[in-house]
C-alpha cells in the first residue's frame, strides 16, 4: 500500500467516525431522527397569544443584582448582599388529579432543564419527589458564584491602589484565582475607545448566571414539557400558574423507582390503592419489587402444582387402564384354562 492509499484509508476512516459522533449526538440531544422540524412562518395567531400571554406574566423579583438602598445595619458597613430566592414549587392533592401535583407560578423569566437531562437525572439519580438534593446544589452554586463576583470586583479594585504591589504575597493568590478568566475574555471581548471592557463582562456575566439560578424550578417527577397552563384565585385575583398533574409520562414508561413503591406499600397504602385504581390498564407495576417477586414465586408454584396434579390425573388414569386390561386378560385365561379342565376331565372319565 503506497503513501497516498494510507492518506487516503485515513481520511475515509476519520468521515466514518466523524459521522457516527454527529448521529449519536443528535439522537442523545435533539431526539434524531423523529424531528419534527421547525415552522418556517408559525401561525400568526398562536404567535401573537403566545406574545400576549407572555407579556401579562409578572417578572421574579430577586435581590441579585443586590438593591442599590440597604435595609439593615450590617448592608449599611458592608453593603447589599444578594441572596438566593428560588421560585416555590406546591405539592397539592385532589381526588382527581392524583397525590402527586405540582403548582409554580409563572413568570416571564422562569426556567426549566430540558427534558433529556431531567429524565436522566430521574433515571441514573432517582431523584423524583425529593428534590432536595438538586436545590441545595443550586444554593451551592448559587453562593460559590456571588462569592467569587466578589473576588474578581476586589482584585479590579485592587489596581485603584497604587501603593499596592498586586504581584507580592498574599495578592499573587488573588490574581491567581482571576487573572485566568480575566485574560481569557480579554481575548474575545473588544476594547472601546481603547478601554479594557473585559472586567465588565466578567462581572456581568457572573451576576447575570448568579440570577438565572434563582429562576430555575425542578419539575420531577414530571418532564418539564408537560406542564400546562392554568389560573388560581389569591387574594381576589387570579394568578397565573403552571400546573402538573396526574400521572408522570416517565413512570409509565419506565419502572417507578422501587424506594417509592416501598413507601407506597408499607406508609400509604391510599397510595398505591389510588394508583392501581386509576392506571391498572397502562400495566405497571405498583409494588415493590420484593412484593412483585413474592407474586411471582407463588405464580410459579401454582403452576408447578398445578402441573403435578394434572401429571398425577394422567398417571392414575393409566394405571385404572392398565388394572383394567389386565383383569380382563386374567378372568379370560381363568375361563379358558378352566374349559381346558373340564374337557381334560370328560376325556378321562373323571366326571
């Protein structure tokens, strides 16, 4: 094989691969091949409802960017501090709706995962009900990014010192956790009228991830496409909310996590009598796995038993068969043996 062949072999290998990746990418994240595509020109109305709707929602007010005006002693020494305030998800139960219904308010700036991760989240994490886990990691984040805003704002502040060697311990620690983010969007942001603008686009960029995470609402153990858009009354007036009820498409398409079910069987059996009730037909499986397998092991020695008494059925009716055939065979060659007698008797003149 020449030079050329082996360039050639390696270039067909890399389209090969190259095309692989690409498909299972867009089978994991864009749902390949059943894509329904994107309408060129959407209809006006729906367009125009969706607009309208959205521009009636109220926004969530968050104190990230912190208020500019204190209100306590300890903003007034150190200033505002923002502050983590997720958006509150109800849990509430209905005769009809099932035990486990979700109510969110809607805002203009609310946000949810996709659909994909939320399912594997579901699926590799069993994290469905409780989702506490998943907040306190929002929180963490939440907290991890203000304070290190506050980290690169004192090291631009820092250069306003003049008196103040930046490159000397302990400052060389501080540039070292910041210098690496500030030259990496020094390389991408612009400079106007020949001003560094990237502290500002650091710093707005960590405020601006900071309050999207106060924006951010777990929908488990529903996929966040399935919510549906209602009304409730508060004080007077109707609010406007995101509501997810009955049944999780995911648990009627995948096995419900067999903790749950554990809980349903053992501490709310209204539960699981509600569940079986209302979703016999989709055939899932509403007990624990313990319990399916007990059922099981029975299932199968009925059957065995079954089986044994039908075997036992077929044995002894064979054996009355074979009884029978050989009673007959025997009163046969007792009466001929004793015609054999009789004539043997007159032959002789015994009798």
């Amino acid at each position: 094989m020449t030079l050329k062949q082996e360039i050639f072999r390696i270039k067909l290998q890399f389209v090969e691969t190259l095309y692989v990746a690409m498909e299972k990418i867009a089978r994991w994240f864009f749902g390949y091949p059943n894509i329904t595509g994107m309408e060129i020109r959407p209809r006006a109305a729906e367009k125009a409802a969706l607009v309208n709707h959205i521009k009636g929602l109220p926004l969530h007010q968050t104190r990230c960017p912190p208020p500019s005006a204190p209100s306590t002693l300890g903003e007034v020494v150190f200033g505002n501090v923002p502050q983590f305030q997720k958006i509150p998800r109800i849990f509430y139960q209905h005769k009809q709706d099932g035990f486990y219904n979700i109510q969110i308010p809607d805002y203009k700036n609310i946000w949810f995962l996709p659909d994909w991760l939320s399912r594997w989240i579901q699926l590799n994490l069993e994290i469905t009900i409780d989702v506490s886990p998943l907040e306190h990691l929002q929180q963490a984040l939440f907290i991890a990014i203000v304070m290190y805003y506050f980290v690169v704002e004192f090291r631009i502040k820092l250069f306003w010192f003049l008196t103040i060697n930046p490159y000397t311990r302990p400052w060389i620690y501080l540039l070292s956790l910041t210098d690496w983010l500030m030259d990496w969007v020094a390389g991408l942001a612009p400079t106007v009228f020949s001003i560094d603008i990237s502290p500002i686009v650091v710093l707005t960029s960590l405020g601006k991830i900071a309050d999207s995470l106060n924006h951010l609402v777990f929908t488990m153990p529903f996929l966040p496409s399935e919510g549906t858009l209602g009304k409730i009354m508060v004080d007077g007036k109707f609010k406007q909310v995101i509501l997810y009820r009955y049944l999780p498409s995911l648990w009627a398409e995948e096995p419900i996590p067999d903790s749950l079910r554990e809980f349903w069987y053992t501490k709310r059996p209204d539960i699981l009598k509600y569940m079986k009730k209302n979703y016999s037909q989709l055939e899932i499986d509403f007990e624990p796995n313990r319990i399916l397998k007990e059922m099981y092991d029975k299932g199968h020695a009925d059957k065995n038993v079954a089986e044994n008494i039908s075997t036992i059925k077929q044995l002894s009716t064979n054996v009355i068969c074979d009884i029978s055939s050989n009673s007959h065979s025997s009163i046969d060659h007792f009466v001929s043996n004793y015609n054999d007698l009789i004539a043997g008797l007159l032959h002789h003149n015994i009798i």
